[in-house]
C-alpha cells in the first residue's frame, strides 16, 4: 500500500497493522453478541482532550462513558487508535454488553493537526449500515468503507469550509436507519475573528447536515460533538450581554431555516463553563426526546477547583453528553 495520498493514508495502514483488522481503511474491533430491536435508543458525543498523548485513567474515563449510558457515541480528539482500543477493553466488563469501535484518522489537508475520529457503540442494539455516500470527500483509499467516511467539505471559491471535515456514520436500530454525523469544529481562541470563523464553519455544517439528510431520507439525522459554539439565546443566557455564551452562539439562520433542526444541550459542557458539546437533530423527524433525557454527565464536583484540574489531567477538559430518543410505534 503506496502513501501517495495527503489524507493519512499511511495512519490508516497503521492502524491497520497495530489492530489487526481484515481492510487497511478502516479499524474495526468487534464483540459479538445477540440483538434486539429497543424501543429508545441512547446518542451523545465525547471530546477525550488527546486521547493517547499523555497519561490518562482510562478507568475513570470507561467509568463516565457507562455512567452516561450511550448505546452509540462519536468520540473527538483521540490522537492513538491503540488508546480508543484500550479504552474499549475497560468497557466491557463495566456493561456486560457486547461493543464495537470503529475508527478512521483524520489528518486536515488545511494544517498539519491529525486527529482520529470514532464511534462506539453496543452491538446488541445498535448495527452497521451501509448507504449511498455521494457526499464523500475522499476514496477507499483514504478512509472511506461502506458505512464511514468524512463529508466532502463544500469550497467556495476554493477556500476550505472546515478544517476538521464532518465525519458520518451509518446505522440500523432494529429497522430504523440513524445516521450520526460527529464533528469538532475550529475554535482558535476567543477574539471577534476566530468567532465568526467557527460561525463560517457551523454554516457550513447545516449545509452539510442538510445534502446528508437529502440523500438518506430514510435514517434519522443526529449532529454530536464539540461545536466550539453556544445555542443559547438572550432569553436563557446564564448572564447579561456580554456574556461569552452569547458572543459564541451558533448563527440564528442555523435554527430558522427549514427543515428546522434543535439543539438539545443549552448549559456548561466544560471545566471553564462554556458550552460546546450539542446534540443537534432535525424537528420534523418521527423520533422523539425523551423527557428530561438530555444531559451532561459530571463525576464530581464541578465548584471544585481542586477536582475540576483533576478531572482535566485525567479524563478531559469536556464532559460527555447524552440524549435518548424514544423510536416510534412503541
């Protein structure tokens, strides 16, 4: 296998050799185990803060992934594959439930940042799909399989969209198609500037969201992540104006162009209080939140300065969040 490719062909190839997997595309660790169809099903999102560079307690971590019950989530900012691997390990025994990841490294054609993207998910209630995915931006070669690959990013007048591309999933619970899209958009820091570029990218991502949901009509569309943006507005800002949560919100035309799509996460999802990490779907779809399901999974206590450096050096700067949707005819 030649590394003629810009998009990590060559980490592709070594996450191949490292986790013994049957293609070089794509790594995938399976538990086999019986199925059935649930009648809610469990999403969310987790940013691991460089999952695999220094030291993390993946015990602590696989104990707050279980805590938060997902029975399928996208993870960011996992920088080994071994690490996600090992992870899984401490999984399984926590849940008794049989697990499958699946991971593609992710290596931005627009700097020389590389990060791997992942799902994982509970094999007993939640398969693979494949489906048609002319919205791809790059060959098998590059990260692309039957069920995952990364969105193509829409240019305008050759000028990258994302510097992170969308990375999209397909999946079957019980009968029903869900598509989960995960992202970790740009945050550069906290100036007007590097503001309105996440906003460019956030812009970008319901274009994207929307030409998925296009050419899936069948599956539920489930945005997760780490948006480096709020959705709150001035009616439930947590403080006056110049609140940090208002200058970073998500652009309004995000939420009032139709199809409409909600965010369901509106309070702090990291240490320092901002709130990033959404769970986004679409209004008109036949699934519905459960009430009082949405929530950011915390173990200890979040006033604690103590803890909170704690938490940051031994799991992540973010905490997981969470959503159950009820499927319909149950």
């Amino acid at each position: 296998m030649m590394c003629t490719h810009s998009r990590a062909c060559c980490g592709l190839l070594f996450i191949w050799l490292i986790l013994g997997c049957s293609s070089p595309d794509v790594a995938s660790l399976t538990d086999t185990g019986g199925s059935s169809a649930p009648d809610e099903i469990t999403v969310g999102g987790f940013n691991l803060l460089r999952l695999g560079h220094g030291t993390k307690d993946l015990k602590r971590v696989a104990d707050l992934v279980t805590k938060a019950e997902f029975d399928v989530f996208g993870a960011t900012e996992v920088m080994k594959p071994e690490t996600a691997e090992e992870l899984m390990q401490e999984l399984r025994p926590r849940s008794g439930a049989p697990r499958q990841i699946r991971i593609i490294p992710f290596a931005s054609r627009e700097s020389n940042y590389k990060e791997h993207f992942a799902f994982l998910w509970r094999s007993d209630r939640v398969k693979e799909s494949t489906s048609p995915q002319v919205y791809c931006n790059s060959p098998e070669s590059e990260g692309r399989s039957d069920n995952v690959c990364y969105a193509e990013d829409p240019r305008s007048g050759g000028v990258p969209a994302y510097e992170r591309d969308p990375f999209v999933g397909h999946f079957k619970v019980g009968d029903m198609g869900l598509t989960l899209v995960s992202v970790h958009l740009v945050y550069g820091g906290t100036a007007s500037e590097d503001i309105e570029r996440r906003q460019q990218e956030m812009r970008a991502l319901r274009s994207t969201m929307d030409r998925v949901r296009s050419l899936t009509p069948d599956h539920k569309i489930v945005t997760v992540g780490d948006f480096n943006l709020s959705v709150v507005s001035d009616d439930d800002s947590p403080e006056p104006e110049e609140s940090r949560w208002l200058r970073e919100a998500m652009p309004e035309e995000v939420f009032s162009t139709w199809p409409k799509i909600d965010g369901l996460v509106d309070h702090g999802t990291t240490i320092g209080n901002s709130s990033y990490d959404h769970i986004l779907y679409y209004e008109d779809s036949v699934w519905s939140v459960v009430d009082g399901s949405v929530r950011v999974v915390h173990d200890f206590d979040v006033e604690s300065d103590i803890e909170r450096r704690m938490y940051k050096a031994e799991v992540s700067d973010h905490y997981p969040v969470a959503a159950t949707f009820r499927l319909p005819n149950f």
